[in-house]
C-alpha cells in the first residue's frame, strides 16, 4: 500500500496500458545507489505498526531494484531522465509540447495517469515518441511500471525521457523511478503556498518551475514567498520562472535541460 494514501504501491498489481503487450525485463543485476533517499517510512506517524512498517520497507525495497534497473538501462543509452511531477494542471504536459518543437531536444515521454490516453496523443500528435499508462485508482507511477514504458519508446534514438508523473503533490514524490532529476512544477493559479503545505515534493526537486507566470498580474501569487519557503525547504534547488507563450523562458528551460545533460554526462 501506499506510504500516504492507501493506493497499491507495486506496479505489478495494477498498472494497465493503452494497449495490450508482453515484455522482457533484467531484474537481477547488482547496481549503484539511488539518486535520492526518501525516509517516507520514519516520517509518516501514521505506520504504527511494526507490521505496517515491515511490509511498507518490503514495497519500497523492490521498487527501488526496479528503479536499478530502468536507471542502468538509460545509461546504457546515454539518455538523461526525468521524473516529471505536479498537480494536475499545472502544464506537465504543455511545458513537453513546448520542449518537442526543438529538433536538438530528442524527447521520449512515458506518461502517467488515471484514466485516458489523451496526453499521450498530444504529444504524439507533433511527433514526440510518447507511450500512455493508466493506473486506475493509483496516484503515482512506480519504477516497475515506467521499466514497462521504457519497452515501448525507441531508446536508441532518443537523449531525454521524461516521465509526466501523475497530477499530484503526494506520492509521486514517494517512488523512486530511476531517473536522473525531478523536476516539479507549479503554477500560479495553484498559489505560493503549496511549497510549505506540500514540502516533501519540493525538497526532493531538483528543479522548480514556475508556470503560467504569465498569469501573476491576475493572481495573488509572490515569486519573493515562493523564493523564501525554497531557501527553508530546499536552498540548493534550480528555480525557473515560465509561460509556454514566452520563448525566452522556454529558452531559459531547454538551456537548464542541456546543462543538465552535461552534468550527468
């Protein structure tokens, strides 16, 4: 079960896709350490038992061997992944469309959510390789389930993945994928004061995006509480502004990407 809302924490169990497929997976290789370490188990005052405990440590335990793997599998490719996370809204995927337009950005996308293919089709519709997953009731992907996906896109001719988590401020950040960064977005009609009612996103984020600030004259929103809550919450943190209607700060966003590619390169 899931540390924060109840859902099933295995994709094994509930992950349900577009179509219908079989795959072929590595699982028993010995790999590096994860990239970021989350103490989701300690800090949740609601797993009192030690039972609760033990079996919550056995989920995450095997998701993290997932996530193994899908990270050895993309840097056998030499692609750079992203887990790619915020509320539902918030522009995960128009901020993709934006990024797909630049031919010197080879993007793949694994995306995530309830029900529906429909960002998936967007994506596709302008020629970004994208593969759907549906998780039903679940309100995040998990490594198990992007290893699938990754079957799915043409790894060998791609430089980026991201995988648009599902629209949530929660658990997506919970679940190693195997990635590389995460990236979390919010947007200015959600309000400033997300970064404090939902920190535990935020301090796993190595990049923040502010989106739609083409909005902040119509919304009471301060980029200055936003930058204040992040030195508390996250100080090393990369904080951008954007709107998909401006194309320096697309720029601005495509120029993060790259240096990133460099970094883990």
């Amino acid at each position: 079960m899931c540390t924060n809302c109840g859902c099933p924490a295995s994709g094994q169990q509930h992950h349900d896709h577009s179509h219908s497929h079989s795959h072929s997976h590595e699982h028993g290789h010995s790999h590096g350490r994860d990239h970021h370490h989350h103490g989701t188990l300690e800090e949740n005052p609601h797993l009192s038992s030690a039972k609760t405990l033990e079996v919550m440590s056995s989920l995450l335990d095997q998701n993290n061997r997932y996530a193994m793997v899908n990270r050895k599998r993309f840097d056998q490719h030499g692609i750079t992944a992203i887990n790619l996370m915020g509320s539902p809204g918030s522009g995960k995927t128009s901020l993709l469309e934006a990024t797909g337009t630049f031919p010197q950005i080879r993007l793949g996308v694994i995306e995530g959510d309830l029900e529906t293919s429909q960002d998936a089709q967007r994506l596709q519709a302008i020629g970004i390789p994208a593969y759907q997953i549906t998780t039903g009731t679940a309100c995040h992907l998990d490594a198990h389930m992007v290893g699938h996906g990754m079957d799915h896109i043409p790894l060998h001719e791609l430089d980026y993945v991201v995988v648009e988590n599902v629209g949530n401020l929660v658990c997506p950040a919970n679940f190693e994928l195997g990635t590389h960064a995460n990236v979390v977005l919010l947007s200015v009609p959600e309000g400033h004061d997300k970064i404090t009612k939902y920190p535990v996103i935020y301090r796993y984020a190595d990049i923040i995006i502010i989106t739609k600030v083409d909005l902040l004259p119509h919304f009471d929103f301060s980029l200055d509480r936003v930058r204040h809550d992040l030195s508390h919450i996250n100080p090393g943190a990369t904080l951008l502004t954007l709107s998909t209607k401006d194309p320096q700060s697309v720029q601005n966003w495509l120029a993060t990407l790259q240096n990133l590619r460099q970094k883990e390169g």
